[in-house]
C-alpha cells in the first residue's frame, strides 16, 4: 500500500531515452484511490526555485534538484503500485516530513502545476 512521502526510483531505458529520477507520493493515499506524484530533476544553474533539494535531503540526491511542476500529476494508486510490482519503480527512502511539506508548499505556490492537482492537495489540507 502507498503512503505519504513514500518514493520511488524509475527504472531508465537501455538507449538512454528515459533518465532515472526521483518519484515522490505527495498527498496521502489513504485518503483518495488517486495520488498526487511529483518528480525531482537537476537544477539547471542560474535558476531559481523555492524547493532546491540538496544531496543531504536524499540518498538518491547527487546534486541540487527541483520539483519538475510540468509533472506533477495526479494518477490512480493501483496503477502505481503496478509499476513497483513489476520493476519499473524501485523503492527508495521516505522523504523527511520537513522536506515533504517544502514540496507540498512548492506545488502550491507554483504556477505551473494544474488547479486539479492543487485542489486536491488543499482538500486534504496539504497546502
């Protein structure tokens, strides 16, 4: 069963199509059959964002990281744990409940992520 800050590793394609990244379940999926999931991706320099992720936040962290709000999304739980199932997500630490509600607080404020999502965050009392 998925929870909260739970996280998740995709699996990278042989050709180099796909890059792994860190997957983090955002809203709490006791609450809804669908969840909120966001990614990490390196932070392209000279950028800003109220979210970094540095190395110390996460072992899957090599270097600063920022919530990739283009995908944030919301998808159905089963299907998630499908993929975990069958090997395309690997499990990975929990994020701290600090670093989470960074997250959360970011997905909130940012323009970029769709109203769907952050009304399901604000329903559950997240942001």
């Amino acid at each position: 069963m998925l929870r909260i800050g739970q996280t998740f590793v995709n699996r990278a394609a042989s050709d180099g199509s796909v890059l792994s990244h860190l997957w983090i379940i955002v809203s709490d999926p006791a609450k809804d059959e669908n969840a909120v999931i966001a990614n990490l991706t390196t932070m392209d320099p000279g950028t800003t964002d109220p979210c970094v992720v540095k190395p110390a936040d996460h072992p899957f962290i090599s270097r600063a990281s920022v919530i990739a709000y283009d995908y944030v999304k919301i998808r159905p739980c089963n299907g998630i744990e499908k993929l975990a199932a069958c090997g395309m997500l690997s499990p990975s630490r929990d994020l701290s409940p600090a670093l989470l509600a960074r997250v959360q607080g970011a997905i909130g404020a940012s323009p970029i992520v769709a109203n769907e999502v952050k009304d399901m965050l604000r329903a559950h009392g997240f942001i």
